[in-house]
C-alpha cells in the first residue's frame, strides 16, 4: 500500500477539503432538529446575551448546563442576531468537519495509506450520532473535535497546543478533564517527568473560569451532575452496557438495523483487538507512540463504568472517532499480515479498500443518511413540548411557576415561566424529594421500570412548592396520578398525543386554587 502514501500536500489538501465539505453538507441537510437538552444551554446563552445573567431562572445563580464555553459561545452569536438553533448547528458542523479531517490525518499518519483514511473519515461523516446531535443543538460535535485536536497535536509532539484543547476541552464538557490526566499521564511515562507545562496551561485556561464560577454559583462544578449522581440509581456496569450499545450504531452504517447484544459486545472485543495492534505493531515498527488512541477511551468508559451514571445517547459520541481509528488502522494492519503470508499483489491488495470496503461505505452511508433525514426525531417530544407551550402562552402570567421534568423546550419557549424542574437540574430545591423516591426503589426491578421511576416527579415536591401549572410525560406522572392531595389541587387541563417514554400523551395539569 506505500504506493497510495500522501505523498504530496496538495493530496492531501483536496481530500481533506472533500472531506469536510461532505461532513459540513450532510449535517446543514440535516438541519437544526434541535432536541430538548440543548434548549436548556440556549436559555442559558439567551439570558447571558440579553443582560439578566448567567442563569436558567431570573436571580437564581444555578449552574445547570454542562457546558459553559458553547453557552458563551451561542451568547456571542445570539447577541449579532443569529439564531440560536441554527448558532449551535454551524458551530457544531464545523466542527464535525474539523474531527473528520483529524481522522484522516491520524490515520494516513498511524496506517500509510491513504485508502484507510478515507474509508475512517468518511465513518465519522456519515455517523448517525454525530449527525443527530449536531442537528439537535447539543455541544457534544465542539468537545469531540477539541478532544480530537489534543490527540492529533499529542501525536505529533506539539504538547503545549495539545494542552490548550484539551483545557478547552474541559470547559466545554466536564469529561475533558479525562483528556487532560490521560496526555499528562503518558508524558509522565514516556518522559519520566511531569508535565509542568500542561499543568501550567491547564491553569492558565481553566483557573480563570473556576475562580467566576466559585464567585458566581458557589462552585465550578454543574448542578447537573450533583443531582443526576444522587437521584439516580442503576445495577452496576449499566452505564457501560449503554455506551457500548450506541458506539456499534454510532461508528458502523447500521442505524437502522436492530443489533443483538452479542454483536455489539464482539464489537466491542473486535477494537479492543484491533487497537492493541495499533499500539503495539505501529509503534514499534516506527518508533512512534499512538498509545493515546486507545488511553482516552478506556479510561473514559473506565470513569463511566466505576461511576455508573444514567447515560444518554450523546455520551457515547467522543468515543467514535477513537472507535473509528482503532477499527481502521488495526484493521488495515491486518489485512497487510495476510495479504503478505498469502502472497497477493499489491494490487489485489488495494483493490479490497477501493473496490469493496469504501464503496460499501458510501452505499451504507447514503442508505443511513437517507434514513436520518426522513425520520424526525423531535415527533412525540420536542415538537409537542412546542404546542403545549404555544398553547399555555396565552394562560401564563408574568414568572407564574411551571413544573416539569423536561424543562429545555419549555423553558426556551416559554421564557417569561419560572421554571421548576423536577429532575433538580436547576432546581436544586428537588434532589431531596427526588433521593426519597430513590430510596424506595429496589435495583432488582426491571431496568426501564427503575429509569421511569428515578425521573418520575414526586408528589411532595409539587405539594411544597405548589407550581401553577404542571407538565410531564403520562410515565414520568405515575407517582402524582395516584397521589390525592395533588388530585385535589389540579385539574387535567390538556393531554396532547405523543408515544414519547412508551406513554399515550403529555400532560397538562393547573392548580385550582390559582398557587395559592
């Protein structure tokens, strides 16, 4: 395969240039489909521009978004006039296409062939977390490309630049501190000195942040995470379980297939493979260090396996490209063994990733991308999070309370609504309610069964805090349906149809008595 090295820049150029104007397309095609955790940042970033403050509620100092830098990133964008749905998209596929590019990059580095960084870029391009997400607002696609700028830096030894993305990295989602101990623990190794200057970097970006947020919120870390880590409880490694079932989907054209858990954990053991020869065979024969490549995505599933937290399907997205170039790079490395023991061509040999892996690739790609576009994910939720705020606009008064467990399409839509949030995301006023419910349920019970239960809104807590109004998916108001005093309190005002969580609707409750 030396016969396809990038060679020449201006290869190198146009085919990274292709690369992220086919990342860039297919997610502007795709569009703002934005999904309900991002409207919880957008309110942040619109309340930052608009003078009231760093906060979700009006005088309530809460740190609830995990990422402070896309906050004030939207802020700046919403301020010129942009729109924030389309603000998060163009950040985001821009960055898609940047992580894209790195891919190629790496691989033409780690594997030689030009043919094997094509196949892994356009991976990550068709992607359909990475498209989802992108087109729902979220900045997870900005904390991917800077965990994949620090990596790609560290590989070529510019440590102090390598630093600077990865500190950014951490203010853009908490995760980014696993990049930083990761690149300064394999300086340490290889070194055998620390490394000082990462850590001075570090503090340079980062002190000045925690120093506002000590100030400002009382501390630097999200509340988010405070009141995910006490509310919920999981049987142990289901936090592992989760990442794995969405990486195969994520990393692999197969959206659309129903996946057995026997495939998707031989998945599993196939990268592991595979990223051991990438480690070991590469490296050794050149002298140079990819360790990297496989560091951060075992510690990042090492610190979600001991931590056990609910997972989304976002979270498993900064393990793709490193799934990605494990998977190629190993691979490629493979089929270089065999093709040598058996004695084919070179020509043969190329003619596998020309004629066979990437067309299947763009075919698979197309198939999926076709698949993605058709299909809103925002139906049941996000769309019927709209109508029900339109419809309550007229009924609101000025900062009347609304309680619910969902507040990011709510609260952005209905901006002048004191939000009560249910889940303590930015309520801190319900993790205890929420840790008494936790503490009546039984591990033992069915999984879905325990996640309905540990996000259901607990009765006392609306019987406290006596909200106007009430919103919630039907199986997340079990507990209150059956709860008298709330029954006497509220009245169903609005059911709208919607199959979100497996339900018949979401609900819309008033208080009868007006809050008082």
């Amino acid at each position: 395969m030396n016969s396809h090295n990038l060679s020449k820049p201006s290869t190198t150029m146009v085919l990274a240039a292709v690369i992220a104007f086919v990342t860039v397309a297919v997610r502007l095609g795709y569009g703002p489909r934005t999904v309900d955790d991002a409207f919880i940042t957008f309110r942040y970033a619109r309340n930052i521009a608009e003078g009231v403050g760093f906060v979700f509620n009006p005088g309530e100092r809460i740190l609830g978004t995990t990422t402070p830098l896309f906050a004030l990133l939207l802020a700046a964008f919403y301020r010129i006039g942009s729109q924030l749905p389309w603000s998060a998209l163009l950040i985001a596929s821009l960055a898609d296409a940047g992580t894209a590019v790195l891919i190629f990059l790496v691989i033409s580095r780690v594997s030689r062939s030009t043919l094997a960084a094509l196949v892994a870029a356009l991976l990550f391009s068709v992607s359909a977390g990475s498209i989802r997400f992108t087109g729902g607002g979220m900045e997870t696609g900005l904390f991917v490309f800077l965990v994949m700028l620090a990596t790609w830096l560290f590989i070529d030894e510019r440590y102090s630049l390598a630093a600077v993305s990865a500190a950014l990295a951490t203010l853009t989602r908490p995760e980014g501190i696993i990049v930083l101990c990761v690149l300064g623990s394999l300086f340490l190794v290889r070194f055998r000195k620390l490394p000082w200057f990462i850590i001075g970097i570090s503090l340079a970006i980062g002190l000045p942040w925690v120093v506002f947020a000590f100030a400002y919120f009382g501390s630097p870390l999200p509340y988010s995470m405070v009141a995910k880590g006490s509310t919920y409880a999981f049987p142990p490694l289901t936090a592992l379980k989760s990442l794995l079932g969405y990486l195969v989907a994520y990393t692999l054209p197969t959206d659309d297939l129903e996946l057995g858990r026997l495939f998707k954990y031989g998945f599993a053991i196939l990268v592991l493979f595979l990223g051991a020869l990438t480690a070991i065979v590469y490296g050794k024969r050149r002298g140079e260090d990819y360790s990297v490549l496989w560091a951060f995505p075992a510690v990042y599933l090492g610190v979600y396996t001991i931590a056990n937290p609910p997972v989304w399907e976002w979270y498993a997205l900064p393990l793709v490209p490193f799934t990605v170039c494990l998977l190629v790079s190993g691979g490629v490395e493979v089929w270089r063994t065999a093709v040598t023991r058996m004695r084919i061509g070179n020509l043969h040999a190329l003619g596998f990733l020309k004629f066979l892996v990437l067309p299947a690739i763009c075919l698979l790609g197309l198939v999926q991308i076709q698949q993605i576009l058709r299909i809103d994910v925002r139906v049941g939720r996000e769309l019927t999070y709209a109508d029900i705020a339109h419809k309550l606009q007229p009924l609101l008064q000025h900062e009347d309370n609304l309680a619910a467990p969902e507040i990011g399409a709510l609260g952005y839509l209905l901006p002048s609504a004191y939000m009560l949030d249910t889940q303590g995301l930015v309520s801190p006023a319900a993790v205890p309610y929420r840790q008494d419910v936790l503490r009546t349920l039984s591990l033992d019970v069915d999984f879905q069964a325990l996640w309905f239960a540990s996000g259901a809104i607990p009765p006392s807590l609306i019987a406290e805090q006596k909200p106007q109004y009430v919103v919630s998916p039907e199986k997340l108001a079990a507990l209150l349906v059956r709860d008298e005093v709330f029954s006497e309190a509220y009245r169903l005002i609005l059911t709208e149809p919607s199959d979100f969580m497996g339900g018949s609707g979401i609900l819309v409750w008033q208080r009868v008595d007006g809050g008082n």
